[in-house]
C-alpha cells in the first residue's frame, strides 16, 4: 500500500493547481477570450444570442452596485478598489460619479481596454487608476471593495480566502458577486445550458452562498443586501457588506 502523502505535499498539489488553473484563465482572456469579452461588454452587435444575454445580466449587477453605492452617499472622494476590473464597466461610471477608484484586472489586455475607454470617456489618471494584477497581489486600503463576476473562476474554499483577503483591503464595505450554487444551476451547468461550453470558457465555478457569508463575517463584515440578477444564460449573486 502506498504511503498516505503529507500535509506539505498535499498543500503543494493544491498550489500547483491553482497556478495552472491562474495560468490557464490569464492565457484564455489575453487571447480569445478578451476579443470574446471585449465585443460582450460593449455596444457591439457582433455577438450572439447568449453572449447578448450575458452583456444584459452583467449590466443588471453593475447598474445594481452603482444604485447601491449611490443610495448609501456622495460618492465624490470616496476610495474603491475594483478587483477583476474587465474592460472598465464599472470602474468608468464610478470614477464619473466622482469616486477615486483603483481598478485592475489579470490580464493586460483588459486592462488596455479599460484605459482606453477611460481616455475616451475622458476620466483622468489621477481619478481612475489602472494596474495589471491578479487579486492575491492586491493590497493597500479603501473604503470600498468590489469584486464583481470574478469568483467564477475559483473553486469554493480559494473563494473563500479570496474573500477573506478583499475584506482585509476594505475599511467601510465589500460588494461581490458569484455564479450562486443551487441544485436546478448546478442540473442546468451538467446539462450545458447554464455556461457556454469548454471550447469558449474557462472553467466555471458555482459557490454557496453561505460559505462566503461565513468568510465575510469571519473578517468583519456583515451582509446589508442581497439580489439576484439574471438573464438566460446568466446567474449572479450579489452581495454587499459593510463593516460590523
């Protein structure tokens, strides 16, 4: 019988699988899929049935934290970080409604993007700040965190942290947003009708809700508003919290 591998053995296979699966997710959006995602969240009309929808349920999350955010105060000064930033889409209206947000993303082309729609919307640098960076390597402090649609791409338990780490960055809120478990998404993701296929994504994860809950509170925070925005093709728990 083989011997029962180690605690450090074990951690380094845990490691080299998130890097290969960081690896794999920065490849896929520096070539296809930043031309796919680029064409998703714009005005273009070379898209598809499903990657329309897809534009429309992440337009309903962004347009939900904006009214959020607005409905707590001015947002004239107040300091965001936008972790997994994409091409901007939400950074650009924060910054027009006067927040000092720091926006960054893993892959260098998104981040391309986003500055040059910010050049062309006509945001200045000191207002909206861009960095190419994955979300462990983030650090200093805001008022507000936001990490929207980006926990697709992480398994529950590195969500977690993942969580727990944002929160650390984070003096008055933290507002994330997840592909929720539920057993009907869980039967219509098995069956193809939930995510696109493999050929067009990355691996996609659906997360429970109350294990990132549970992260959250761990850290500090506790849920203030829950919703769920949805198209056909779709699904994305949003979650807001502020600081206990």
């Amino acid at each position: 019988m083989p011997p029962e591998p180690t605690v450090a053995a074990v951690s380094e296979a845990q490691g080299d699988r998130k890097a290969a699966e960081k690896a794999e997710v920065q490849t896929y959006f520096e070539t296809k899929g930043f031309e796919r995602w680029n064409r998703i969240y714009s005005d273009s009309d070379e898209v598809n049935k499903v990657q329309r929808n897809i534009r429309i349920g992440h337009q309903k999350t962004v347009d939900a934290v904006l009214a959020w955010l607005v409905q707590q105060g001015d947002l004239e000064g107040l300091s965001v970080c936008d972790a997994g930033c994409g091409v901007g889409s939400l950074a650009l209206p924060m910054a027009q409604l006067g927040a000092s947000v720091a926006a960054s993303d893993l892959s260098a082309a998104m981040v391309a993007e986003a500055e040059r729609r910010a050049r062309e919307a006509g945001i200045s640098a000191e207002r909206l700040h861009f960095e190419t960076s994955d979300l462990e390597s983030l650090s200093g402090r805001y008022d507000t965190v936001i990490c929207l649609d980006v926990f697709i791409h992480y398994p529950q338990a590195a969500a977690e942290e993942m969580v727990t780490h944002l929160a650390g960055l984070a003096d008055k809120r933290l507002i994330v947003s997840f592909a929720p478990y539920t057993p009907l998404l869980a039967l219509l993701k098995g069956i193809g009708q939930l995510f696109p296929g493999p050929s067009k994504t990355t691996r996609a994860y659906q997360l429970r809700e109350e294990g990132i809950v549970a992260a959250a509170t761990a850290a500090g925070f506790n849920p203030v508003h829950r919703e769920l925005n949805q198209a056909p093709f779709y699904f994305s728990r949003l979650v807001c919290f502020e600081r206990a």
